[in-house]
DNA sequence: AGCCAGGATAGAC
DNA sequence: GTCTATCATGGC
C-alpha cells in the first residue's frame, strides 16, 4: 500500500487542491509547486517579482499573486482566458506516476523533497527555440539569452503595471538576422536558431502535435541544432509526450551512476521506460531537478 | 587557468 | 552505424 508518510505528502494535501479546484482563478499551493516548477529549467520565460511571478505565455502577459495558501492567475486582456489549468498539468495524477515507483530509492528520495513539480505544457515554438539555446550552456545563460531575445524581438504586453515581451514569432527572428542573434548572446548557436527560424515559417505544428512519439522525433532532429536530447525536451514539454526523457549531463549521470546503466540514446529510453513506466518523462523532471539540487551528491562521484 | 553548463555538428572510420 | 574534436560564452 503507498502511503503519505512513505514520500512525505503532507496529510490533505489533495484534498486542499480538490476544494480550490472549484475557483477557476486560484493556484492552491498544496496542489503544485510553482516555486520549483516555473525555475527547474523546463521553462525559461518567468521570473520572480514583489506579489509573485511574471510572465508570457502565448503572447499573453501573466501575473501570478500570492493569495491565502495559493495564487491568483491574472492576465492581460488581449485575448480570450488563458488556460492555466493545461499548461500547470494540473489534472494529471501525479500520485498515481510516482506511487509504483515506491521500491526505487533514488525516485522515493526525489518525490519526497520534490512531490509537486509539475511539467509544463508550453508553446511549442517557445521551447523549441529554447532548447536550442540549452545546448552545452548553463540555466542562467539560457535564462539571459531568451528575456533578451523577447526584450530585443518581442512585443510589449503588460499586466497590473508589469512590462513583459512575447516570445518572438519566426518572421521576427529571420528579420533581425544571424548576426544581430549573435549580438544577443547566442554564440554558435546563432545560426541554427536562424536556421530554424526559417524552416518555421511555414511549419505544420499540428501535424507535429498529432504525430507519435518516434515520427515527431525524426521531425523535429530535422531542425538545426535539435538531436535527441532537445528533441525529447520539446516532445516532454510541449508535444504531450510522457515517455520522451531527456538526457542530459545531469541525467546521464544519473542512469549511468546511481542505476548502471549507459548506451545511447535509444536505450537509454527504453531502459528508462522499465524502470520509470510509460510516463518516465515525468519522473525524470524531478530526478532532473533533484540532482542538479544536489540531493544525490552522495552517491555521485 | 581550466572545467562545467538541460549538446549538436561535421567528419573520420 | 559509432567515436571525436570543435563549437561561443560566462561563472566558478
């Protein structure tokens, strides 16, 4: 039987998130971390301010307060309401992913210091761009590198007096150039984002969204600058595909240290799937996080 | 100064 | 198919 105490769920901790669920625009804390979701390195476009977070989704501005044990959603007014409930996951069961992985010492150790991080569900533009950017590079670069790039390419919105800029679309990134990316921060990556930027123009994201997991791998490794890793990272993130499971530095070490196991990349995933289940996707962002926290410092070398 | 960071690429084999 | 040097940039 999986109990609380076994991964240190607070007692009622569902039960606060099924009450608030009733109003449409409160975050109960006890249902997600915003904290360590919106800062873990799955997205790079929040940042924190005085009542909360700000930011842009959709070329939407957002301002998420505090509020009693939670936070309000708030939004600019420039199109129709957003829909938090999809891009925080907040109906997945995420109890249900973790609770047959309680014989696994290393997942048991993650969930209980990190038990409400959830994965976003982000535009997939955004995250293509931004995984590109991720290549051999650090969150605070990234993080830099792509407020530039919405500061410099974007278009203003606002919300309750906050400032943001949307991400930029293909055409504005193709318009400002290779060079003026390369002005941004960019580095060698600056021509695989123009690359990209190109291809884009006229892409069929749909036909992305409705593909299966190994057609929309192919699909997207034919991007500039997108391998396995990145591509996983966008299947993970924005595609709605639970079982891609990026490996980076921080993983790899992980599977090769903590579980024995190495190879490419293809194994990794499958072996990843027997151990984590079909949504290894989702456990593997808290393992990410709680790593790179250094949680187990201990058994990495 | 050298190593690391949510890796990918072209080239060698 | 696998293995490797190389790629900007900044922080430590």
């Amino acid at each position: 039987m999986f109990t609380s105490n076994m991964l240190s769920l607070k007692p009622g901790a569902i039960r606060v998130y099924d009450i608030h669920m009733s109003n449409s625009n409160f975050i109960p804390a006890a249902a997600v971390d915003l904290e360590a979701s919106l800062f873990c390195g799955q997205s790079f476009s929040w940042q924190k301010v005085e009542e909360g977070y700000l930011g842009c989704v959709d070329g939407r501005a957002i301002l998420l307060t505090r509020a009693g044990e939670g936070h309000l959603v708030l939004c600019d007014n420039s199109g129709p309401e957003w829909g938090w409930q999809e891009y925080f996951d907040m109906h997945r069961d995420y109890l249900g992913v973790f609770a047959p992985l309680q014989n696994d010492k290393y997942v048991c150790e993650a969930y209980a210091a990190y038990n409400k991080i959830h994965v976003l569900k982000q535009p997939v533009w955004e995250t293509l761009c931004s995984f590109i950017i991720s290549a051999n590079n650090n969150i605070a670069r990234i993080t830099r590198i792509v407020r530039a790039l919405c500061f410099e390419l974007g278009e203003e919105r606002s919300v309750e007096g906050h400032v943001v800029h949307t991400f930029p679309s293909p055409e504005n990134i193709v318009e400002a150039g290779e060079a003026r990316l390369l002005s941004l921060g960019l580095g060698y990556r600056a021509p695989y984002l123009y690359e990209t930027a190109q291809r884009a123009l006229n892409y069929d994201w749909d036909a992305l969204l409705a593909s299966d997991y190994d057609q929309a791998l192919d699909e997207l490794k034919n991007f500039k600058g997108v391998g396995d890793k990145v591509a996983d990272c966008v299947l993970l993130f924005s595609c709605n595909q639970d079982s891609a499971f990026p490996v980076d530095t921080w993983v790899q070490r992980v599977m090769n240290e903590l579980y024995g196991i190495k190879g490419g990349h293809r194994h990794m995933r499958s072996e990843a799937a027997r151990l984590f289940g079909e949504k290894a996707g989702i456990v593997q962002q808290t393992l990410f996080h709680a790593a790179r926290m250094g949680l187990f410092k201990q058994y990495l070398t």
